[in-house]
C-alpha cells in the first residue's frame, strides 16, 4: 500500500536553484536530523519548515533533503529532484538525500522502514508528484548514510537510522 505523500507546496516550502541540476539518480543517502523525534505529521512538517528556513540562511536555496519519512510513514517531498541536494558537502550530484527526524539512537519505526522501502520502488513513477519524481527508480541505487561520504566519517549521522537505509527499508 502507498504510503500518504505531501509535497512542498502542501507544506508551504519554495526552493532557490544554487547548485544546479542533480543529474542522474545513481546514489541515495541516508540522514537523520540530529534533533527531535517528530511526534506527528503535523510536528514533522513544522520541523521540515524550520529546516528550511536554517538551510536558506545558510545560502542552500531551501532544505538541503529531497524527501523525509515520518514516524508515522509519510513521505515528505521536500527538494525538487531536478535539483541537486545540499546534504553531503561535495557529494550532492546525482544523490537523492533523505532524512528521517531524530538523532543518534533514535530507531526508525516499521512504517518508515516500509515507506523507504515503497519510495525507492515507486520514487520515479506517477505514484510521485511530478516535482518529486526521479528519472530511474532508485531500488538500484547505490545506498549510503551521511557518514559512509568522503570527508563525512566522523559525523555520527545517520545514527541508528543507517541499517535502515542500507538495506532499503528490509525488516528482516
């Protein structure tokens, strides 16, 4: 079953083209905020728009994330997929950013493994919002946490979020 879907728009989101287009989808990474658990969708679509606002401070055209996943297994689009991320400084061409809201030992829960699971499936059908699809579907994406990057190995993000991500959502 298709996890509930909300666009940017939806969420009130607009986002400054800075670094260019993200070209073809060949990697996904996985992050985790490094703040709150969302309690709702409703808390989790406050934070994506207090992120926001932080990323467009920093000069990133917007949240720097194509998509979150909620506790609660909704898919937030956040970035346009035409767009290239701002989640790992120096690797953000052709990578698909997606965090989930927590920090380090903070477990994603089972609806957020089987939304993963489900986006990197259907992420580039007309199951996603045109804005949010990707070009290739990203089962065969290569999948890394923040920290697995260049440069990136002392960050502690993803947390306990990374078995998750590695393994596309599987509940084995």
């Amino acid at each position: 079953m298709a996890p509930k879907i909300v666009t940017a728009t939806q969420i009130g989101l607009r986002f400054t083209n800075v670094f260019g287009a993200l070209g073809p989808e060949r990697f996904v990474t996985g992050h985790h905020t490094a703040g709150p658990k969302d309690t709702s969708d409703a808390h989790a679509m406050s934070l994506a728009r207090t992120y926001h606002a932080d990323h467009a401070r920093k000069g990133w055209g917007g949240l720097g994330y194509h998509y979150m996943i909620t506790r609660r297994g909704t898919i937030l689009c956040l970035r346009p997929t035409a767009l290239k991320g701002a989640h790992v400084g120096g690797h953000n061409s052709n990578n698909i950013g997606i965090v989930c809201n927590g920090t380090v030992g903070d477990r994603p829960s089972i609806r957020q493994r089987r939304a993963l699971k489900w986006l990197l499936a259907n992420a580039h059908t007309a199951a996603m919002p045109k804005a949010h699809r990707t070009d290739v579907s990203l089962v065969h994406a290569t999948r890394r946490g923040h920290n697995d990057w260049s440069g990136h190995q002392s960050n502690a993000c993803p947390g306990t979020h990374k078995k998750m991500y590695l393994s596309g959502g599987e509940t084995r």
